[in-house]
C-alpha cells in the first residue's frame, strides 16, 4: 500500500475537484457503491441532483423538474451530467454505467472520477487526482486484495478492545462473545498481544464469525502481568510483521503504530487516526 486516502482526504478532494467542474450541471450520476459515495459529495458542495445509475434510469433523469432545473434549461451546461466513481482502474464499473446510461441520450455525459489510474485513462473523460494501484480508502481498505496477506491487530480492528483485562473469567466471557467491530473476510495473518493461552476462546470467536487466516501470532507470556512488564508489545508486533512478506499491517492503536512502522521500515495502517504511517 502506498497511499492511503481518508473520509477527511475525501472531503478535501471533493472541494478541489468541485471547483473545476463546470457551474449548472444538470446533476451527478453515482456508480454504486463507491462511486455513490463521492458522487452524493459532489452534489451537495454543488447543490445539483443526485440519482445512482439506477434511480436516473427508472426516472428517466432526475425526477420531475424543479424551479431551479427549469431555469437551468437556458445555460450551456443543462444537460451536462457527470457520471461519477471513486476510482478507475481497468474501467468495467464505468463501461458497464455507460451501457446502461446511452439510450437516455437528451443528457450528455461526463466520465469523471476522483483518482485516476494510467491503465484507466481512456476510460473516463477526467479525473481529480492520479495515484499508482498500490492505494486503499477508508471506505474500502477491508476488501482490497492485499488484504489476504496483509498482518493485522485483532483488539481494535476484528473485535472492541476488551473493556476489562483481569486475565481472567471476566476478560475470558467477553473476547468469547465480543462484538465485531470492521469485517474482514480473509487476512493472512493476525497478530495480537492476547496470551497463547487463550488461542483456542480466539480461534472459537473468528470461527463464529468467519474470518479466514493463514497464521495466528500471540504473546508467550503465561500473565498479563507478565506481558505488562515487558512493555514492547510494538516492537514485538514489528518483529514478526519484519519477518514476514506482508504487504502492509493493520494497527488499532496510535501508541503503537508508528513504532511498528519505523522499526519494520514498511508500511503500516492506523485506524486510531486512519493515517499510513
């Protein structure tokens, strides 16, 4: 993972890109379900409709005209609609849209996206900003395919961290039955300072909520008041994420992630500040 763009990067995104469209647009087209997202931004910073493929398709446009739409019928731009996704790589979310969108033909259509790729560039009409494949979003980074063989955390990230840690039936009742917290269907490895002797409640818990893995990395210690007085949980984390062939990892915490980062030398997520570090 290279770069790593946030809701906050988004929105900032969003107020630059919104100042080179073209003023009274007919309105915003969203690609679902990303595209949406950075489509219904666009439409509110420029106060102009918004529909995904579908809705501007079953309404045949945007719906009944409003007073403003109907004075909007006398600018250049009327009919101008921008067909809008997060992001282009090979380009098949907007072929398909397009092919859905043609027979409307009384709109002309922009193909815009906010980060762009090479690869993808002559499949949109114009993008915000170019970044390499190597990224992720806030509002995709559990599904990206690297996932598969990233190393993440586990208190934080799969489940809350445990409100009490007695190291004992309280700690134990609760990471038996803990919430989860983002869904992330396959990794390739989680590595948590949770004691080994609680591998088999751990290995239960992702099992009840079908998270894959590859390996399962814990801390030796036979205490946590053991684990405490050792106090380099981030730089244990950094030992074993260096002697792997992860692509980047996956920290809850703010304390620990930029150690993780520094001592390992690679890339390492924040979900405490959804920074890459």
């Amino acid at each position: 993972m290279k770069y790593f763009i946030s809701y906050r990067q988004l929105h900032k995104d969003v107020a630059a890109a919104c100042q080179k469209i073209p003023q009274n647009i007919a309105g915003v087209v969203g690609i679902p379900r990303s595209g949406s997202l950075v489509a219904s931004l666009i439409a509110l910073h420029l106060h102009v409709p918004f529909a995904t493929v579908e809705e501007f398709i079953s309404r045949r446009g945007f719906g009944p005209k409003t007073d403003r739409m109907k004075r909007l019928d006398k600018s250049t731009n009327s009919h101008k609609v921008y067909v809008i996704d997060d992001s282009v790589y090979t380009g098949s979310n907007m072929d398909q849209a397009m092919e859905k969108l043609s027979p409307y033909s009384l709109f002309k259509y922009h193909r815009f996206v906010m980060y762009g790729h090479a690869k993808g560039k002559g499949k949109v009409d114009s993008w915000h900003r170019e970044l390499t494949v190597k990224r992720a979003f806030e509002w995709n980074w559990t599904t990206i395919a690297d996932m598969e063989k990233a190393l993440i955390d586990l208190d934080g990230v799969l489940c809350p961290d445990p409100p009490v840690d007695d190291d004992g039936p309280i700690y134990k009742a609760y990471i038996s039955d803990a919430p989860a917290c983002y869904r992330i269907p396959k990794v390739g490895g989680i590595v948590t300072a949770r004691l080994e002797k609680w591998r088999p409640v751990t290995k239960g818990w992702l099992a009840m909520r079908g998270v894959q893995y590859d390996t399962l990395t814990m801390m030796q210690f036979k205490t946590a008041t053991e684990r405490r007085k050792f106090n380099k949980t981030a730089a244990w984390k950094a030992s074993v994420y260096s002697k792997s062939k992860a692509p980047f990892f996956v920290e809850s915490s703010l304390h620990q992630a930029p150690t993780i980062a520094k001592i390992s030398k690679r890339p390492v997520l924040c979900l405490e500040n959804m920074r890459l570090y």
